[in-house]
C-alpha cells in the first residue's frame, strides 16, 4: 500500500526559506521509498520543485486537497493556512503531523498578545489534534509546555543536509575585506544583523568587510544603520542569490556569521560547516543544538558585540576540522533521518480495505507486502530466470555485481537474503533522488539518470536488471538511449515491462485505459480517482500523469534489445509483461 501524504505550508520557496527547505530536502529523500508518495501545496511557490509534485493552490484547494491524501502534514508555528488544512484533516477523518518550526515571541505590544491568544487557541488544539509533533530538536519540549502544548507523541526530525551534497567549490574568488565576513538569512530585526554591523568597528575588525546576502523588511533600517555608523564602504547589500552563487560566497569569505536571537535549526550552520567554512553564531538554543552536537565552538554570547567581533575574527583565522565536517554529515542528512519520519507515516495511517472494486482489484495485484497477492506470485516466478542469471554468472565470477536501474530494496525480497549473501551478490541501486533510508549490505546506492550511464564503464556489472522502469523514462528518444545504456553497461541483463497488450493498464488499474485517445485519459484522470492515480487538481497535473507512462509491444522491446530473447508474462491468457533477457 502506497501512503499518500500531503505538506502544506504558507510558502514553497526554498531559494529564500528555511521551513521550504526542510519541506524540499525531507520530500527528496522519502520520494525514493515506494511506500510513500508527497505532495507539497502552498500559495506562493518559486520553483517547479526539482522532480518533486508542488502544487500552487491556497484556501479553496485544500478540501479536494486533503481528500486526496492519506495523511496531511502541515508545516509553520502561528500559520493559518497550515491551521485550516490541519482542521480539514480532523474534519475528513485524514491523519495529521505538524511541525511548527520556530516560534518567535517579537513584536509589538498587541502582537505579542495575538501570539498568545493564538498559542493558547489555535495552537493548543492543533498540537493535541496531531498525531505527532515533529520538532527540529530535543530542546523544543520544555519550549512547548512552557508554552502549555502537550502533543500526544513528539518525533526529533532535525534540519538537515542531502547527504550527496557537494560543497566543494574549484578557483573560488576571495571576497573584499580582512577578514571578509558573510552573513545569508532573511533580513529580519530577529536576525539582529545590526549586532553584526556594529561589530565591525570593535578593534579585531577595523578592516572587515561584511556581505549581507538576502532580502526582507530590514533592509531599508540595516542600511540606515550602516550610513549612520560610517559603515557603508565596509557592509555590501548583495540582495537574493542563487545556490551557485551564495556557495561561490561562501568559498570565497573567511567566516560566516549568524547573531539571530532566535532560531529553530538554521540549515545555513549545517552548510557551512560541510563546506569548511568557519561560523560564529549566537549561543542560543536552536544554534546549541547543532554546535555541541557536531564539536563546533565558535558560539558567542547573545547581543554581545565585543564578544561577536572577537570570536568572528578568531574564527577568520581557523579552519574546520574534518572530525567536524564528519560529524555534520553522520548527524544531519536527510537520508539518514527521513526513515523515522517514513516508518511514522507508514504506522499511523490505518491498513484500511478498499471499498471500490478497481482499488481492491489493484491491491490484489500490487500489494507485494502480501505473499498471497497475485502481484507478488508473479515477481516470485519471474525470479527463476532471474536465479538461473545469478547461478551462472557466480558460476563464471565467484562473485555478482547487480546493477538494478530504478529498483529499490524492498523489491529484492523475491530472493531470499541467505541466497544472496551465498551467492556474494552485491546490488546498486540506481535512481534519479536520494536513498530514502539507510542501506546494508548486500545493498548500495548511487544517483544517475538511467539514460546517461557515463560515470560507468562498458559492461562495468555482471547483470543490469529494472523492473517497471523503461515506459517511465519520458519520449521515445529517451527510451531508446535507456535500453543502449542498459545494454552498454551490462554482461547480461533482465529488463521487465508491463506488456502494452494487456487489457488493464496497470499503473491506473483502468481496463483499456492506454489503448484510449490522449485527450479522453486527460479527461478520466481530470475527473476521476483510477486505482493508485487520485484525481488530478487541473489539467495540467492530469497531462503529466498520462504522460509519465509509455507501454511497450513485444516488438518494440525486440527493437530495443535486438539480441534479447523476450518472455511474454501471461495471466489467464492474457499478456500481462514483457521480460528482455539476454543471451
């Protein structure tokens, strides 16, 4: 059973926040596990989401929204987007996590009081509504009752990093200044960047220059301050950045610094540490959690500007130790921390039956989880060819390197691990995201795309398998490449497909749905719920998923594998899928 989880938030813009970040980089690692499938609603949205499925849609989407989804978790403490579709859950019977992020207690006198009038309201009862709470550290539970929120369960899902993340940077160009200082953030009085600014004519940094990248309401105040002080020949406003060019900043200054009073769990600590670059940060709790965690010292005491410029320019003349470096990356990567978050999801919303005969009929033949399913007989015979590839090539070898394109852990229960490890068969799973959990032996991972298979030598595996990969890889061009590829890097390979002649498209669990003209699937899809595919939102989502399947013939699959021998799969009669085996 596929588990359908909807994230909502105020925003999806993950080149400027830090929450869209923690929602982009927690949906790309679970997005490689097939037992989960994200969608991320928000009114404002600034990127297309990078593979992800981001919906831009406010208020009036959220109903047909959450109704479409098993599980809904909203993202944002005191937001009434994420309030309103954490009330629709209750009221359609969805189940609910919240992850609040940060609370921040500034303002004016009656906003302050707002805030507690909405902590003790609002708050109160989505917290006590949730599943789970999930929060970015330890330390937010004496923050919550303090604030008189008891969550049922709480889940530590810190912010974190994509474990593939390359920070290096080749040739960086050192910025102004010496030390030449970089702070990256939203420019808000929170931030107290006037700390930083001020710290400038402390002694150890008279010849400190500081870059400001970012925007925000503080802006036009910063520079005020700046003009004041006689500070403007030292402070540079670089407004918003791209990742490439704040990581080419980031290479090219001597330190970061980051004076927030408040803080959830800044990612840009976690950035900057991975990429060797030094940090001093403010010595408060959401900071903490990451410094003492990770062995990093350069913290300094809240609104002391002294103590900021002396441990900034200290910093400038360090480097990170790699036992720091390490640690970022063993602690907080997504990859490693998503698995909880996934086995929480899996365990909260109910195993229900299926009540419409097309959802019982696609259970029946995809539910591998269970040994009786007709989906799972099937991948257990077709495992004997499979097998009898393995016995040779261990035969030949003494050892199998499998490269499985598309493939996942969970599928390879079709052989029995003891048979694996007999074998000493050694699998690469190959996908376009990130492992969505860590991987044991005999299993490792890599990102590719399946159509440019460059990074490996020709016939660099014993055996190349996909299965339920090729009709997804997009036009008949990119098809074609994916087969050479496949064929390139292998010994032999085992290369399985639903058969386009089988009555009921498989994915959509519709009988005759892919012999149907284009614009008639659109409109099915745009106004109907077809076995794992909900109802698409518009019409363009509802073109993409008609899209995202090609089925194949037998004869195009001889086409692609000319010197394959391919076995047609039946059900009852009927053709079912089509197998490429070589020779």
């Amino acid at each position: 059973m596929t588990i359908r989880v909807l994230h909502v938030s105020k925003e999806f813009e993950p080149l400027s926040s830090g929450v869209a970040r923690h929602i982009q980089g927690l949906a790309r690692a679970i997005q490689a596990d097939d037992t989960v499938r994200i969608a991320i609603l928000a009114p404002r949205v600034d990127v297309a989401g990078g593979g992800l499925d981001v919906r831009q849609g406010g208020y009036r989407s959220l109903w047909s929204a959450v109704a479409d989804h098993d599980l809904v978790h909203v993202h944002g403490a005191r937001t009434p987007i994420a309030a309103f579709a954490a009330l629709l859950a209750v009221v359609r019977g969805r189940r609910l996590v919240y992850t609040p992020h940060c609370y921040y207690d500034t303002g004016s006198r009656w906003r302050r009081l707002f805030k507690r009038l909405w902590d003790s309201t609002v708050e109160r009862l989505m917290v006590r509504a949730a599943s789970a709470v999930v929060l970015l550290h330890k330390g937010w539970e004496a923050d919550l009752a303090r604030r008189g929120l008891q969550p049922t369960r709480t889940l530590i899902i810190p912010n974190c990093i994509d474990d593939h993340r390359q920070p290096a940077v080749a040739n960086p160009e050192p910025l102004e200044g010496a030390p030449a200082l970089l702070s990256i953030g939203r420019l808000d009085p929170v931030k107290r960047l006037d700390d930083v600014i001020a710290a400038l004519k402390t002694p150890p940094l008279t010849q400190a220059v500081l870059h400001i990248v970012g925007q925000g309401s503080d802006r036009s105040r910063l520079e005020t301050l700046t003009a004041q002080w006689g500070l403007s020949s030292r402070v540079r406003f670089h407004g918003w950045q791209d990742d490439a060019v704040t990581q080419q900043m980031m290479a090219g200054c001597k330190a970061m610094v980051l004076a927030s009073e408040r803080e959830g769990m800044p990612t840009v600590i976690l950035e900057a540490l991975l990429a060797g670059v030094p940090i001093v940060c403010s010595d408060i709790e959401g900071c903490r959690a990451i410094t003492d965690a990770v062995g990093w010292n350069g913290v300094f005491a809240l609104g002391d500007i002294p103590a900021l410029g002396a441990c900034a320019a200290q910093s400038a003349q360090r480097t990170v130790p790699a036992t720091v470096i390490e640690a970022v990356r063993h602690g907080f990567t997504w990859q490693r921390k998503s698995a909880e978050l996934v086995a929480f999801y899996n365990q909260a919303v109910p195993q229900q039956r299926p009540t419409s005969w097309m959802n019982r009929l696609a259970l029946y033949l995809t539910d591998y989880d269970n040994p009786r399913s007709l989906g799972t007989r099937l991948r257990t015979r077709r495992a004997g060819p499979l097998r009898d590839m393995i016995e040779q090539t261990y035969a030949r070898h003494g050892h199998v390197k499998v490269l499985d394109v598309g493939g996942t852990q969970r599928y390879w229960k079709i052989l029995p691990a003891t048979y694996l490890a007999s074998r000493r068969v050694s699998i690469t799973l190959l996908n376009t995201g990130p492992a969505s959990q860590l991987l044991q032996p005999p299993f490792s991972s890599v990102r590719a795309d399946g159509c440019d298979l460059s990074q490996f030598e020709n016939r660099a595996f014993h055996i190349v398998h996909s299965n339920s990969v090729i009709e997804h890889v997009g036009s008949p061009e990119r098809v074609e490449r994916f087969a050479r590829e496949l064929v390139r890097v292998a010994e032999r390979y085992f290369i399985q497909t639903p058969d386009f002649w089988c009555p009921l498209e498989p994915h959509c669990m519709t009988p005759f749905f892919h012999w149907l003209p284009r614009r008639l699937k659109i409109w099915l899809v745009r106004h109907a719920t077809l076995g794992h595919w909900r109802r698409a939102t518009n019409h363009q989502q509802a073109e993409f998923m008609v899209d995202s399947v090609r089925l194949l013939t037998r004869r195009q699959m001889q086409i692609l594998f000319p010197a394959a021998r391919i076995i047609r799969e039946r059900i009852l009669g009927l053709p079912k899928s089509l197998i490429a085996v070589s020779p």
